[in-house]
C-alpha cells in the first residue's frame, strides 16, 4: 500500500502449464491485498500478462515484472525479506515485528512455486509459516498481507479503473467506470 515502505511479491519458481493458474493467482492477490508490485519468474509469461490486464480494467498501481534473477532478487533487496513456507515461524508470533519493521523498510515477499533451495531460507530475515500444515501458498500470501496491513489493504481504492465491481448480497455487479453502463456476468469473474 502507498503509504508505507515498499512491498514486493516475488514468485520464485514456476513451472509452465502446470502452474500457470497458481502463478497468476498470486498475482492478483498480491494486488488485491494491498502489494505495490510482483516479480515473476521470467517464464511465467501468461501469468504476467493476465495480472497486468485485471490491473489495466480494475484500477492500479500495481506493476508487474519479469525477471531471471530470482536469487539476485532477494540478496540485493534494500530492506527486508520474507519468506512463506509451512516450515517457518508462526505468523502470529513475528507479525508485529514485521509490521513495525515495515513502517521503515520496504519489505519483499517470496512465495515458492516449487522447491525452494537452502539459500533462500538462509537469505531470509524471516521464514513465515501462516499454518505449519500443507496449503496454498496463495492462501498463505493472502493472510500474511491481511496481517501486515492489519486490515487496512481491505478499503484501499484503486486509480484509473475501467470496471468497478460494486459490492452486493447477491449477485454480480460490475460498472463500466467511464460511462456508468453496467457490465453484465463474467466479467466479475474475469481472470478466475
């Protein structure tokens, strides 16, 4: 979120085909709970050109990038690294100290796509484990986000917006923000 230092979300590791969708959802719910951009791996192309569409209708900032350097990512990072794997400490018992850390240092994000070596434990300031049990690393990004925003990254608006989904009990609703006509069905589904 723009009022604080930096946050990135790097996905290190993709595996083409097989985790395109998984890739690209950790995209969007890196933009959509409050991260100001994701690096992908260089051949997560699919991936990046979906979240940078979702971005382009919905409303930003959020960049997108590509890069070879996943390892050179994390060891030349200006602030703090966080990694999310099952095996880390438990979130509730570090958060605040990352979220206070985070008001003074941008922080970047790893969430593994495959198996992620020794060296990326050991370059973390901090290896997260949102439950000690099996899930999804997207799941894991979504909470750690919640956590570090405190709530925060719920209410935040997005600039320069085409669509708008517009919040109801049932249903979906989706408004073409130049014109004010309505966008009917999957286009509140879109990049699912």
């Amino acid at each position: 979120m723009q009022s604080h230092p930096e946050v990135a979300v790097l996905r290190y590791g993709h595996r083409p085909g097989r985790d395109d969708r998984m890739t690209t959802h950790v995209g969007l719910t890196a933009r959509a709970l409050g991260a100001d951009r994701v690096l992908f791996p260089d051949n997560a192309t699919q991936a990046a050109e979906t979240v940078r569409d979702i971005t382009g209708r919905f409303g930003g900032p959020f960049d997108v990038e590509r890069t070879t350097e996943l390892n050179a990512t994390i060891e030349n990072w200006p602030g703090v690294v966080v990694h999310l794997t099952m095996y880390g400490e438990q979130l509730q018992s570090v958060d605040d100290e990352i979220r206070t850390t985070h008001r003074e240092e941008p922080v970047l994000v790893v969430v593994g796509g495959e198996k992620v070596p020794g060296d990326v434990y050991e370059a973390a300031d901090w290896n997260v484990g949102v439950t000690n049990q099996p899930h999804s690393e997207v799941a894991g990004l979504a909470v750690f986000l919640d956590r570090l925003f405190d709530g925060r990254e719920l209410e935040q608006g997005y600039e320069n917006a085409e669509r708008r989904v517009i919040p109801e009990e049932l249903g979906k609703h989706v408004v073409d923000v130049e014109d004010g006509d309505h966008a009917e069905g999957a286009a509140a589904g879109d990049g699912d």
